[in-house]
C-alpha cells in the first residue's frame, strides 16, 4: 500500500481538527492550522500550498527565508523556534508571525526593528508552562509586565501566547499545561485590559487536546510531511 501523500494527510489533520473543535463545542474555523515545514523541501510545501494550505511554521530564521524566496507570495510565514536577537532584523523581514519571544528585550528590539523596517509583525509571547530548564519561555509570573510593555508598542501586535508541552507527556500534564495557559491569559487579559485572542499550543501528537484546551493555532508537521530525517 502506498504512502498518502501530503494532499491526503493535510485532509485527514483538517477532520481531526474540525472534530476536536466541534467536541469542545466551537467551530472549526477558531482554529487556524500552521503546517511545520521545518527540514521540508520547497517542493513538498508546495504540494501542501497547491492542497490550500497557506500557514507554514519555520524554527529557523534562515530556513524560513531561503523558502520564503523561493515560494509563492500569499504564504503565510510563521517563526515558532527560538529567535536569537541577532537574527531579529531577518525574523521580521520575512516573518508575518513570530510566536517565540520570550523576553522584554527581545520584544523591544523587534518593536523598533519593525519600525526602521515599515513591518508590522504579530507577535506571540512564549511561556514555559512546565518548568523545564531545556526550554525556552518566560516564567508566568513573567508575564502580565510583558504584555504591559507589549501595548506600549507602536510597530507590532501582541495577539496572545505560544507553549510546548513535555515531551511524551500523559494527557493530564498536557491538559496541565494547556489548560494553565488558556487561564492564564485570560487572567492577564482582564488585568491589563487588552485583546489576547490567539493561543498557539500542540503539535502532531497532542494537538487534539489543546484544542480541547482552547487551542486557536496548532503547529502539525510530522503528521502531513512524514517523519524527519
């Protein structure tokens, strides 16, 4: 039997989130699906644009470049990974979403970067809801002052926050975390009096749960491009 190919996987990922969203008692379009192209050739993103798919997620500045150069224009570019500040400047070029700033002086320098630029990039703030020293995220108690200079910024929107689970966690932790995010921003929200309407949070293995857990963007790539190499 032969593989599906990346058109059929797209498909089948689109019914597990219609599905999920509809469990939860919400519809399917409050969740945007960013395909991850990480370590993807510009051919197989292609397959997935010809499929009408319009999202990509790239950890990588340069990576995300490189295929932004050479795919059509009305790809959307998402920067999920870790954004070095030196690499800010080329994050906001390319980028029309960057969900990993994980500190106030990064937010300020992509702030004044998108100025000299003329761009306006959405921004998420990533939070470490597990604790764990590997990864990257402000500490909760991090961010309602984050957010507080985030309005304050005249060149870039802050639409929410971006999260990663354990790896290999059980459902409780990943509801834990989730869950916490989801509460999270809605206590920050209500205190600083702004609009925090996206929740970037699962990936392919656990991402019908964050929906659950009010999920608006999941970032799925094994489960349409196949295993990495």
């Amino acid at each position: 039997m032969s593989n599906p190919s990346i058109e059929q996987r797209l498909a089948g990922v689109r019914e597990r989130i219609a599905a999920a969203a509809r469990a939860a008692g919400r519809l399917p379009e409050t969740v945007r699906l960013v395909a991850v192209s990480k370590t993807v050739d510009a051919a197989a993103v292609g397959e997935a644009l010809a499929a009408g798919q319009r999202a990509f997620g790239e950890n990588r500045v340069q990576e995300l470049a490189a295929k932004a150069a050479a795919l059509p224009g009305d790809c959307e570019w998402h920067l999920i990974g870790h954004l070095q500040q030196n690499k800010a400047r080329a994050a906001v070029q390319d980028a029309a979403w960057i969900h990993s700033v994980d500190s106030l002086d990064l937010l300020e320098r992509l702030d004044r970067i998108a100025g000299e630029e003329g761009r306006r990039p959405r921004v998420l703030l990533q939070v470490n809801m597990t604790g764990e020293a590997t990864k990257s995220g402000l500490v909760p108690e991090a961010v309602p002052a984050v957010v507080a200079a985030a309005r304050a910024c005249a060149n870039l929107s802050c639409r929410g926050f971006m999260t990663m689970a354990e790896f290999e966690a059980d459902e409780a932790a990943l509801r834990a975390c989730f869950g916490g995010l989801r509460r999270l921003r809605d206590e920050v929200a209500e205190r600083c009096g702004m609009d925090l309407p996206e929740l970037s949070m699962g990936m392919s293995g656990d991402y019908e749960i964050a929906i659950a857990e009010g999920a608006t963007m999941v970032r799925v790539g094994t489960a349409i491009f196949g295993p990495r190499h």
